[in-house]
C-alpha cells in the first residue's frame, strides 16, 4: 500500500512538472491593448472595455505607435507615450528638440525602450515609470533590441542593458578597440558577444558579467 501511495505522488508531480513545463514552452501572451488615433487624439482600449483618451497638442504630429502584450505606444514629434494595463493612464515623456530628429522605439510585452541620440529610456509595465540613462557624448549608436523582459542598448563606448522593474540601466564600458560581434536576447537574458569577450545581462541581475577569450 505504501509503494502505491508513492507510486500515485509520484505520478502526480510528473503531471504537475510536465504541466508547467509545456505552459512556458507556449507561453503566448496576448496584446490586451488596442492604440488609435482619431480627431488628435491617442485612444487606448484596454481589455476590449475601457477607453482612455489622450488629447494632443496642436500641430503634434504621430510618428510610430504600437501595441504588445500589457503595452501601448505612441511616439510624436514632441513626446514618448505610454500605457499599461496595470495603470490605466498615459505616460508622456518630452523630447529634446535635439532629439527630435532621429529616435526609435520598440516595444515588448512588458517593456517599452526608446532610443535617441543622447538618451536610452526604457519603461516596464511593472514600475509604470521612465527609466533613463545618458549616452556618452559622440558615441554611435551600434544596436538596440528590447525582449520580453530585458532590453539592450550598445554604443561605440559602452552597453546597456534595462530589465523589467529595474530602477536603471546597467552599463558596461567596452574595452579599447573592441567590436560588437552578435547580440542574442531570450525572454530573460541578453547575450553579447565582442572581439573579445561574451558579455551577458540577465533580468535577476544588477551587473554585467563576462567571459574573456
């Protein structure tokens, strides 16, 4: 009798390890926000239910908007907009008039990254807040990529890397003369690899670590 109450525990572990198992492998998550805009104004609806509006300014023009998982973006000329499903509101960030010019955005389930000429921001559905770093001066953006939940900025001199419900960027400074190589993001990991070294920054992690050839 005992070997059978064993045996019946047994084989309910396996189910309940084979369950979570197949559920992360199709872990699908689905965009629980719609973005428009209409009549100058951004409109969100979130969850097919409720409508948060937001009015523009005069003249604003809309450059790139865009919808993922708990995630709305709107991105102008003037402002970085965002909103979440855990914060029914919009989030407007302003622009440097010297930004204006060249800015680029991407979004993520959790985490929406915009990249300008002098700064890295990011925003996660969690802390509902904007996040900044400072580019050095007279570096060259090299790449930017944003997953589920880490986010990856590179420049001439250093990488960034921005992870769901972080208070800041972490950053690396690059070794005299080295070059980016590749960069691979997974759902919770950040893989770079240079000339010389394979730098990593995951979402539990405040650093960046290293392997030097």
């Amino acid at each position: 009798m005992l070997q059978s109450r064993f045996l019946f525990i047994g084989i309910i572990c396996m189910s309940i390890f084979t369950f979570v198992i197949s559920s992360y492998a199709g872990d699908e998550i689905e965009d629980l926000i719609d973005i428009a805009e209409s009549n100058s104004k951004i409109i969100a609806i979130i969850e097919g239910e409720k409508k948060v509006t937001y009015h523009l300014r005069p003249n604003e023009k809309v450059l790139w908007s865009g919808s993922r998982g708990h995630l709305g973006v709107f991105l102008t000329d003037l402002q970085f907009y965002v909103i979440s499903t855990s914060r029914n509101s919009w989030h407007a960030l302003p622009l440097k008039l010297s930004e204006s010019g060249k800015v680029m955005a991407s979004i993520s389930p959790y985490i929406a990254l915009l990249v300008t000429e002098d700064r890295a921001i990011g925003f996660d559905s969690t802390s509902n807040r904007f996040i900044q770093a400072q580019l050095p001066i007279h570096d060259e953006l090299v790449a930017n990529k944003v997953e589920r939940y880490v986010a990856v900025v590179i420049t001439s001199s250093r990488a960034f890397g921005f992870a769901l419900g972080s208070s800041a960027f972490v950053e690396i400074i690059l070794l005299k003369g080295e070059t980016i190589e590749s960069m691979k993001l997974t759902f919770r990991k950040a893989t770079v690899r240079t000339s010389d070294r394979l730098l990593s920054f995951e979402v539990s992690g405040s650093t960046w670590s290293e392997i030097r050839f």
